[in-house]
C-alpha cells in the first residue's frame, strides 16, 4: 500500500497542518496588512516598521533546525521510505526569476501560500479570485518550468546541455 | 512599532516550526504550502495527505481565532485584503502561483524548510523574493 495513504501518515498531516494553521493565526502572518508592515522598510526612519515577521521566521527556522538535526542520524522518516526532498540542487535561472515573480506577488497583496489557504477561514473580500489566480499561475508555473529547463542529452557518458 | 509583537510572534513561529519539523520526521515531507498545493493537480498521486494537511490548516486557523478573537485587533476583527480591488488581488495571486511554482518554495518552504536545512538554493531564493517584495511595497506605496 502506498505509504503516504496509511492512517497514521494522514494523522501525522493533521497535526501539522492544524500546528501550521494555528501558528499563522498566532503570529498574525494570516493578517495581510500585519505581513506588508514588515515589508516596509520606507516606515524604518518614522518607527512605524513591525519586524514581527523576521520572528516569526526565526523562531520556526531554529525550532525545524532541531527537527532536522533529530534526522541526521535516521536515513529515513518514522512512517515512509525516504525523505522527499526537491530534485534541483542547482542554482539556476528558474530559480531566480522565480523568486523575483513571487517577490513581486507578495509585495503586492502582503499574502504568501500558507496564508493565502489559511484565510479561507475568513473569506474576506475577492479572496476567492486571488486564490484562483494562485493556482492557475501555479498550473502555469509547471508548463513555463519544462520551457526553462535545460534539456540534458546523455551521449557515450558525456552530457550535452541544451 | 506601535504594532510590534514580539511574543506572539515568536510562538507562533515556534508553532509553525513545530508543525514543519513533525511533518519531516514522520512523513519526511517538507511542509512548503506552494509545493503542498501545487502538487494537488494531476498527474500528481499523493493528494489525499496534501488535502487534509490543507484542511486542517484551515479549521485550525478558525478555531485559533475562536479562541483568542482579539489578538489581531478590537472586538475580534477578522483579517481583510489590503487591497481588495479585483485586478490587482488576481495579479498578485498569478504571481504568486507563477514564481512559487518556478522556484519550488515560497516562505514556508524555502524560508523555513530550506533555511534550517542550510540549503544554498533556499537562502538565495529567500534574500531574492525579500527584496523584491520590499522593494514592490516601496513602489506601490499599498502601505499608505
């Protein structure tokens, strides 16, 4: 049977997901504004800048730091077969262009994925149409990836990158 | 920094961190919210934990407000888009969808994930969109 379909697997995503939801409401990162005062640093020299934000990633970094650490010594997680960690090590243009696109989003509406979901408990105003652009530019996103990608030919060994 | 709430901040941080470092050493999963709901669309074949982490993420965000209905403002005010106006929030969550897809993470996924895990490609993708958005916020002036 499929590991990722196993009861204790969905459990395990149920506790996390409700820990993650919860702890976007704590920390107010589910408050758009709340995320767009941080983001602007033009309010630094009036005193009106909330760096919440950078403790909020501080916090969960150092507490996932730990997480991490407990894997070291395991090849693998306590209910699947490996981790599942990207494919791409590289540091390559999909990846920068990428980021500036979602930079740009985001400092735009002040709303990342994991608050974009959560304020479905809210449901304020056009929520709805900013979600269904979320995910056709992530349907997009997929098709636009394959067309950055270099295409890698394997010839006697040797690989040729397009 | 009228609005500068540390405390709160760092456990809910602590709570997300929490809730990452669960889903990495149970289910080996990285809990980047781009990557858990790009992935709902076909071919993809591992939907069902990806939904009900999505799920549970949102009901828990409405029981949390339940319970402490003031922690974002007075008489228990519930979070609005800064700018609702129609084509501005469907730029935006295009964007969003579009970059997070091309670069495979956004802020819980490069930022938390990726940072505690000292991955290269993360720390150069979070200074990327960090300062773009600082920067687009600067511009747009949606703060004023």
């Amino acid at each position: 049977m499929n590991e990722s379909v196993k009861a204790s697997y969905l459990i395990v995503a149920v506790i996390s997901g409700a820990l993650f939801g919860s702890g976007l409401y704590v920390s107010q990162m589910v408050d758009p504004l709340k995320v767009l005062k941080f983001l602007d640093f033009g309010a630094i020299p009036s005193g009106n800048w909330d760096p919440s934000l950078a403790f909020v990633i501080v916090a969960a970094i150092l507490v996932m730091f730990i997480g991490v650490k407990i894997t070291k010594k395991n090849n693998e997680p306590i209910l699947d077969d490996e981790f599942h960690l990207p494919d791409s090590k590289k540091i390559d243009h999909s990846l920068i262009v990428g980021s500036v696109i979602f930079g740009l989003g985001w400092g735009m509406s002040g709303i990342c994925p994991g608050p974009a979901i959560s304020l479905i408990a809210f449901m304020p105003e056009n929520l709805i149409i900013f979600l269904l652009a979320m995910f056709a530019g992530s349907f997009l996103g997929s098709y636009v990836l394959k067309l950055m990608t270099p295409i890698e030919i394997s010839n006697n060994g040797e690989k040729f990158t397009l | 920094m009228e609005n500068f709430s540390p405390i709160t901040a760092l456990i809910g941080g602590a709570m997300i961190g929490l809730a990452s470092a669960i889903l990495w050493i149970f289910n080996g999963r990285i809990a980047g919210i781009s990557g858990i709901f790009g992935q709902l669309l076909p071919p993809a074949r591992t939907i069902i934990w990806r939904l009900v982490f999505l799920v549970s993420m949102i009901g828990a965000t409405y029981i949390t407000y339940l319970i402490l209905p003031n922690l974002g403002g007075e008489n228990g005010a519930k979070p609005e888009l800064v700018d609702s106006s129609i084509l501005w929030v469907a730029i935006s969550g295009l964007l969003i969808g579009l970059g997070t897809k091309i670069s495979n993470g956004c802020t819980s996924g490069h930022g938390v994930c990726g940072l505690a895990r000292f991955s290269l490609r993360s720390l150069i993708a979070v200074i990327v969109f960090f300062i773009t958005a600082i920067v687009t916020v600067s511009v747009s002036g949606i703060t004023l």
